[in-house]
C-alpha cells in the first residue's frame, strides 16, 4: 500500500506531541493491514479497532481513530491512485478540530 500526505497532513503532524506521534505509529501497521485487505476486497470491512468510516458531509473523505483512552487522535484520508495503485492520502491529523476542514 502506498501514501501520500498532503501539506496539512504534515503540518498537522509536526503539531502532535512526541507521545501522539508515538501513537500513530504504532498503530499504522494495523491501518496499513487493513488497508491492503480493504483494497482487495472492499466487502470486508474494516477492523472495529480502527473505527473507520466515512466523514459525514464530505463525500470521499473517511476518518480513522488512533486512540480511544486518550488522547483523541484521529485522522482523515482518501483513496487515490499512485504510479497506477490504489493508494491512501492522508489529509489531515489531530482532534475533533480536523472535521472543520476534513
């Protein structure tokens, strides 16, 4: 599975402490997992650890959440296609503040 951050992605993300950025990545390998299942067969949902779904309003755009205890991290991304593959690009990371502008 390839990604591509966009430029509020990267913003966003130097923005997160060193214990949410920590978050993130530990979790990636279970979205990138799951990413690559999804993309295969999209009738396979996702893993309710993830709690992935599609952003209300914004058609195209899911969310995803990194952390349920604390502290709120979540993410929003698309699908898009990189060097003709079905690819993530990542959109925007942080709270409940991402929804402004998914």
């Amino acid at each position: 599975m390839k990604f591509q951050l966009s430029h509020a992605f990267e913003r966003d993300f130097r923005r997160l402490s060193q214990g949410e950025q920590r978050i993130v990545k530990g979790r990636l390998p279970d979205f990138v997992a799951a990413c690559d299942t999804f993309a295969s067969d999209p009738g396979s949902g996702w893993p309710a650890g993830l709690r992935v779904k599609p952003v209300i309003g914004a058609p195209g755009v899911w969310e995803m959440t990194f952390s349920f205890a604390g502290p709120d991290v979540r993410a929003t991304f698309e699908w898009t296609t990189i060097d003709g593959e079905r690819a993530v690009r990542w959109r925007r990371i942080g709270g409940h503040a991402i929804f402004d502008e998914p």
